[in-house]
C-alpha cells in the first residue's frame, strides 16, 4: 500500500512539474534574432517566421533617410542613417505580424509580414 502511494505521489510531481514547465514554454528559451537591413524602399529580414516567444530586431538603417521600424505594439525611435538598433518584443500569439515604417514610408514600401509560428 505504502509503495503505491509513493509511486502515486512521485507520478504527480513529475506530472505538475512538467505542466509548470510546459506553461511558460519560451520563458527559458533564449530569444530569435531576426537582423533587419532598411534600404531604400524596402526591409531585409533574416527569417520570415520564428517560435512564438521572445524575439530581437537587430534594425541597421542603410538608408539616407531617418526611418523607424514597427511591428505589433513595439517599435524603434526614429533611426538616422547608418544607425543600429535592438529592438526586444514578445510575440507570444502565433499568426501574421505586420510590420512597417511610419509615414509615407510604409506607402514606398517600407512594409512585410512575419509569420509567427
């Protein structure tokens, strides 16, 4: 009987821990780097999609312009020309993320999708 209701006992705590764990899945994952390169028109990204969780835009603005990057509810400040930066989101729904520039850039072009999976 004691043995029983230790194997039972042991059977859920594995079984909570690995519920715990499975609930917060990209809490411990590292984040998806996806580099964007903005030319003159158009935005160069890395990937088209990535895993639900926490992503980095490495954003590098080659462009004469000053233009900045949204996607979802984050974005860059304005980014002059031959500037870098990092921009930390969570895109933790899966589905299609819009992304674009502010202006009329996002009318020249400035505008994609990405695909969250």
């Amino acid at each position: 009987m004691r043995l029983r209701l230790g194997l039972l006992t042991a059977t859920l705590v594995a079984l909570t821990g690995a519920r715990e764990a499975s609930a917060t899945p990209f809490a411990l994952r590292p984040p998806t780097v996806v580099r964007v390169v903005t030319t003159t028109y158009r935005y160069h990204l890395s990937r088209t999609s990535v895993p639900a969780g926490r992503v980095n835009f490495a954003v590098v603005n080659k462009t004469n312009a000053v233009i900045d990057f949204k996607i979802g509810d984050y974005a860059t400040p304005k980014l002059r020309p031959g500037s870098r930066y990092l921009l930390h989101t969570r895109l933790t729904k899966p589905g299609r993320y819009i992304y674009f520039a502010s202006g009329e850039y996002a009318e020249m072009g400035l505008v994609g999708t990405l695909t969250v999976r």
